[in-house]
C-alpha cells in the first residue's frame, strides 16, 4: 500500500486533457470548440460547448456565467447579499422572503441533509466560520479552542429547522446559520446545465473543480473525467461520462491549514464541529449534481465503516472513497464504471456492495 505524502495537490477533478487535445484536433473543422473560464464559489469554473457556431456559444456561456456569478453573490453567506440576509434574519428570530432559486436550493438541501442523517447539514455555518473556512483563502493559525467549538455544537443548528411557506424562510432555532458550501457547486451546475439545454445546446461541459456535469458528447466520444490521486500527481482512474451526468469529488486535502503537526481540513463533521481525518476522498456520479455533490460530503463524514448505509439511504449508488491509507473502495456501480488512467489501478480496489435503501426520512417530505 502506497504511504500518503505529507503534502498533496490542490485540483481534485479536472477532463483529462489528453482526450480532449486529441479530440480537439481531429474534430476541429466539423465540430467547433468554444471555451469559457470565470472564478466563483472559490473556483475557476470552465465552460466548454461543442458543435455551435462561435456567436451562438458565446452567447450561451455568457448567460451562463451571469447566472453563476449571480449565485456566488446570493448564495454566500459571508458576504452582503441574499443568504447572508437571510442568516441575519434567522439569528434575530425574523422570516425573510427570498428568491425562488434559492428557496428550492434550500428546500434541496434540507431534504439532503434530512436524508444523509445529518452528516451533510449546512444550517453548521457557525462552525465553518469558527474554523476560519467561510473564505476563499485556507485559514491560518491555530485551530479554535474547544470551549468555543463546545458552545457552536450546544446550539444544535440542523438544517431540519428550517421551515418554508413558498420563498419564506424561516428557522425555529436561532443557531442556524447557512452556509452552502458543500452543496452549492453542484446544485449551481444542475442549474447551469438546464439553462444550456433551455438555450438549445447539445454537446456542452461544465467543469467547477471538484465538480463535472456534462451535456452529449465530446464529438464522437463521451466526455471522459479523471479523478485525481490526492497522494501523487496523476489519477487513480478515469470515468467516461454519459450525457446529463455529474461528477462530484470531496476531499479533505483542498482546502486546509496546518498547525504544529496536524492538519485541519475544510469538511466538518456536523457531530463534533471537528474536521474529517480518515477519508481523504469521495467521488459520486449521479445525474443530480446536488445530491452528489452533498453525499460526497456526508460520505467523508461517515467514514470508512458507516458510508455504505448513508449512500444508499441518500439514493447514489456510485462512489469511489479513497482513505488516509490510501486504499480505494468503490460500489459495484462505480466499479463497472472505472478505467485505469494506465496499464491499471494504483492499487487493488476494494469493492463494497450498498445494501438497500431502507426507507425515506419522515423529515426530508
């Protein structure tokens, strides 16, 4: 078994660049290319349609990238705009109406939450702040004092709390305070995606590091992901996309600080306000960009015995979880899906089969 670098890379997932340069200059004259790359949620996101002419794809990535900046302003919570509106509203006991996109984001992420058991909670915004995470740039110093983590976790802020009369808002518990974090990316590109295809693009990808959605193909192939090793430069395996699906990766080395001889990385476990150690990395694929992007969270959180039962209870049934040991398990569904980037995988992988989904949680109706 490979022994983990005290050091690691920063990109979780990107297109495997090879494909798309050798696709590129066989289908350049039949199938243009139009790419676009704009920085928002913490992230450059790239924008690439195939198969339009150069008016039409500008004009599409354009609208799209309006869009996402319009949610990077409205979904932050750290900065002035509609959630961090809505987050001052809660602290003081008052309802507030918001727009309808992000009362369905919300609604989405109270049922996800319902469903992961709490382990993906964005209502834990509190903590993130506490632990300096709220911010595009990693956190330093030192980590917060356990009384002052003690006092977040006694508010008990569960995403649960929310309650909605059509965009109203509101919480029963004051300790709530939303953050999107773990979710927003992929519900930004479940979005994105619907607009390009509201627009009458086919063959399109949205690529927000760390997450893929695609629409088509990539000209006469699928789009094809790699999904990096967080040891190592290089990837532990590629997966082909087929059109409408998304590819979301959490991990616990993106984004974090250190201190004295730990590291403290950006995924909080709701339970304990404390960062995740024993899962490096999750991917999912899905055709919801949301819900995976959130059950890679909660699979981090669950760890290497419990993930199984919350994958199924959250309805994905595709994952890869790479551990602090560097061993690699995957569903039967991810397996069947995998290729090696080379002659073969890094190493064995471990294939742990779902058991079924036992029931909905009266919580996320």
């Amino acid at each position: 078994m490979r022994r983990p670098r005290p050091r690691v890379i920063a990109l979780t997932l990107v297109l495997t660049g090879a494909m798309l340069i050798a696709g590129a200059a066989r289908l350049a004259r039949i199938d243009p290319e139009f790419r676009e790359t704009i920085y928002v949620f913490g992230t450059l996101v790239e924008i690439e349609i195939r198969g339009e002419d150069r008016d039409t794809a500008q004009a599409a990535t354009a609208a799209v990238g309006r869009m996402l900046q319009d949610f990077h302003t409205d979904w932050h919570a750290w900065r002035p705009g509609a959630l961090g509106d809505l987050n001052t509203a809660i602290a003081q006991g008052k309802a507030l109406t918001v727009d309808n996109r992000l009362a369905t984001v919300l609604h989405e992420g109270r049922r996800l939450a319902c469903e992961s058991g709490g382990l993906f909670d964005p209502a834990i915004g509190g903590l993130i702040g506490l632990w300096g995470f709220h911010a595009d740039t990693p956190p330093e110093g030192a980590p917060p004092a356990p009384d002052q983590v003690a006092a977040l976790l006694a508010g008990q802020p569960r995403m649960t709390d929310l309650r909605f009369d059509g965009a109203r808002v509101w919480s029963v518990n004051p300790a709530v305070q939303l953050d999107l974090g773990g979710f927003a990316k992929g519900a930004a590109l479940d979005l994105a995606g619907a607009a390009l295809r509201a627009m009458g693009i086919k063959n399109a990808v949205l690529n927000a590091g760390g997450g893929v959605q695609v629409l088509g193909a990539h000209g006469s192939r699928p789009w094809r992901v790699a999904i990096r090793d967080p040891f190592v430069w290089g990837a532990v395996a590629a997966v082909s996309l087929r059109p409408g699906e998304v590819l979301h990766t959490s991990g616990n080395y993106e984004r974090y600080f250190e201190h004295g001889a730990e590291r403290f990385a950006h995924i909080i476990d709701p339970r304990t306000g404390y960062p995740v150690r024993e899962i490096v990395s999750v991917s999912v694929l899905d055709t919801n960009g949301a819900r995976a992007d959130a059950a890679a969270t909660a699979l981090s959180v669950a760890g290497r015995n419990d993930w199984p039962g919350v994958a199924a209870q959250m309805g994905v049934s595709a994952v890869l979880m790479i551990t602090d040991t560097g061993a690699l398990l995957a569903t039967p569904a991810m397996m069947a899906r995998l290729d090696p980037v080379g002659d073969e995988f890094p190493q064995a992988v471990e294939v742990v089969p779902l058991p079924r989904r036992a029931f909905r949680p009266a919580c996320a109706e």
